[in-house]
C-alpha cells in the first residue's frame, strides 16, 4: 500500500510545472516550520533537565 502510494506522489511531483513545484516546495517548509516549533522543547526545560540529570 505504501509503495502505490509513493509511486502516486512522485507521478504527481513529475506533472508539476516548475512554478508548481517551487510553490509546493514553499509550502512544505513552511509545515516542516510549524511542525519544528510544535515539537521543540523551549531552551530554559532543556536546562532544568540537564541539572536534574547531574543530581542523580
């Protein structure tokens, strides 16, 4: 099932006009973004952890 659908996504990548493609090449950055700061761990938890790990 997955490999179908790879082949699906890289037909659909190969009809896309450069232009097209520039665009989804955007807008896939612009979710790898927005995904990136869903899941970072805010810099000042980081520290908390490193001191709690040291004390052990």
């Amino acid at each position: 099932m997955l490999a179908r659908q790879a082949v699906f996504e890289y037909a659909n990548l190969l009809s896309m006009s450069d232009k097209d493609f520039e665009g989804f090449l955007k807008n896939y950055r612009e979710l790898r973004k927005l995904l990136r700061t869903c899941v970072e761990i805010p810099e000042s938890l980081m520290k908390i952890g490193h001191k709690k790990e040291q004390t052990k």
